[in-house]
C-alpha cells in the first residue's frame, strides 16, 4: 500500500512542479536543519508565497506532501485527497 501511495504522489507532486516551475531550497547536514528551515521560511514569507514541510519524517512521502501543501493521517491514508 505504502508503494502504491509514493507512486500517486509523485505523479501528482511532478505535476504541480511541471505547472508552477517554484524554486525549491534544500537544506541538508546532521545538526541544525530545522532552525535553519524555520529561519529560512520565516524570512522568505514575508515577500513570498512559501510551502516548509509540516514535519520531520525525511522520506519521500514527506516530500511529496510538502510539494502538494497536504498532511498525511496515518489513520486514513487516503484523507489528502
């Protein structure tokens, strides 16, 4: 089921991305990711429309849910929809 899920959202992620073309900032390391994130977004916000992702799961569907601005409930699997 997990497959399947990575498979939807990376069709309809690849979409938004084809169709709205945003810069995208990545921020990588082992120590400081998240006040980076946060400082980064706290500053861009102010004179952009900016997406961060909602949590910290660093896997593919946290990606591709941060793309289509949606949660996932892990108790419904299909509520982004």
């Amino acid at each position: 089921m997990k497959n399947f899920l990575k498979k939807i959202l990376k069709i309809f992620s690849q979409a938004v991305l084809k169709k709205y073309k945003p810069q995208i900032i990545g921020i990588t390391g082992s120590i400081g990711k998240t006040s980076t994130r946060e400082a980064i977004y706290i500053i861009l916000k102010k004179r952009f429309n900016t997406r961060k992702s909602i949590k910290d799961y660093n896997d593919e569907i946290e990606v591709f849910l941060t793309i289509l601005g949606c949660q996932l409930d892990k108790r419904n699997i299909f509520k982004w929809l």
